[in-house]
C-alpha cells in the first residue's frame, strides 16, 4: 500500500510524456505543400489592344482558350467566337510527344511531333528570360499568385506573369519558355505574328479528365507545320 502513491506518480508522468509527445509530433508535420489541383481545367478569355481591335480581321481572333493538365499530359485549346475553327496542341510529357490540330470550317487536319519541338504559339518568347518575384502576391480566383516577368530582348519588352503552385503537376509547362515556372499560369499573355494575346482566367475546375481529352481524333488529317502556320497566319495577321 506504501507504494501505490509512488505507482499513481509514475503513471502520470508516463500520461504527461506520451501527450508531449503526440503534441511535439504534430508541431513538426512538414507544411502541406501537395497542389490544391492536379488535374482539371483552366478556362480564360483572351484580350487585345484597342490597335488590334480595330482591324477588319479582329473578329476572327480567338475569344477563348482551355488549358487541361494532369501528370504528363496537357491540352490548350483557342476557339474563335464564331466556331470558325479552333487550335489545340497536346502534348504527352510519357510518351515524349506532342500533336498540333486544326480545324478550320469542315477541315481537319494535325502534325505530329517530337516533344521537344516546342509548340509555335510560343515561338516568340522563347528568347525570353524568367525572373521571379515570389515575395509579390495576389488572390486570383480564390488561390495564391506569385508573379514572374518574362524580359523578352526584342524592343525591351517584358510579360507579367501570374502563375500559382497551388494548381500544378510534375510536368506543368515544360517544353514551352515558361518551363522554369512552378506552377499553372493563371494570368499571363503570349505573341503569335506579333499579336498580342492577354489572358485572363474565367475558371478553375478540378476534376479527373477523359483520356480522350489528349488524344487526337481518328477524322484529322495528316499535315504538315507549314500548312498549319500559314492557314493560321491568315487568320491571325500582321
């Protein structure tokens, strides 16, 4: 009976020890650093200059574009406000390949390619230098920004970039000249034919997306880059 004080005394501190240590545990879990999304789609509309507005072939720009990612493979998708056309690229990050697309009216035709051909849109940044400025921040659509500017040496141009890892996955931008950036563009702008294209972000989606998404469709045509670039060229001139 003289020893039960003593029992009580090392039990309590055996309790005290073990709830110290379930605290101290949680206190030094790592912070959670796995993307909101992984995988979905990111919807924008696109802008121009009021220069470019007023040309009689402005109502042929796209109005639209689609970004759709996940581990290894991503899809962007312009599209014209009158259904016109539309032009994808897709690229497969696991297969070191990538497809151009096009359809104009009833045609449709792709090139496919080896990824490390980096796709024509961006033809006109990838001369571009990436400088972050990750301590410069803001809300876009309910996730955490950071910004980067792409300085481009034509004209001392530069691009602003809003970009957040919170949507992002291994392979986000690789092949393109936003590669270093760590994290889905969510506010951003590109040239093609030296227009300027500003994009502006309507949505986030998370959701699991069809394999489909990233496969070209059995009605597209063989063509070749030329033809693609020159059709377009048309469209989008300078």
């Amino acid at each position: 009976m003289k020893q039960r004080p003593r029992f009580i005394l090392e039990s309590l501190s055996l309790c005290a020890l073990f709830v110290f240590l379930i605290i101290a545990g949680c206190k030094q879990q790592p912070k959670q650093k796995t993307p909101v999304v992984s995988q979905g789609v990111v919807n924008y509309s696109i802008s121009y200059s009021p220069e470019i507005k007023a040309k009689s072939y402005s109502f042929l720009l796209p109005e639209e574009m689609q970004y759709f990612f996940r581990t290894g493979q991503e899809r962007i998708s312009f599209a014209g406000d009158l259904g016109i056309y539309t032009l994808d690229f897709i690229s497969n990050h696991q297969t070191d390949s990538s497809a151009t697309l096009l359809k104009i009216i009833n045609k449709k035709m792709y090139v496919p390619a080896s990824e490390s051909n980096e796709l024509f849109i961006f033809q006109q940044l990838k001369e571009g230098k990436v400088v972050f400025e990750k301590d410069t921040t803001r809300n876009i659509l309910g996730y955490r920004a950071q910004k980067a500017i792409i300085k481009l040496p034509k004209e001392n141009n530069e691009i602003i970039v809003w970009y957040t890892p919170e949507i992002a996955t291994p392979t986000t931008n690789k092949n393109t000249p936003f590669a270093k950036i760590p994290g889905v563009m969510l506010e951003y702008a590109i040239y093609f034919n030296d227009v300027l294209f500003t994009l502006t972000p309507i949505s986030v989606i998370g959701d699991t997306l069809p394999e489909s998404i990233f496969e070209v469709p059995g009605d597209y045509q063989t063509s070749t880059i030329q033809e693609i670039e020159q059709t377009i060229s048309t469209i989008i001139k300078k």
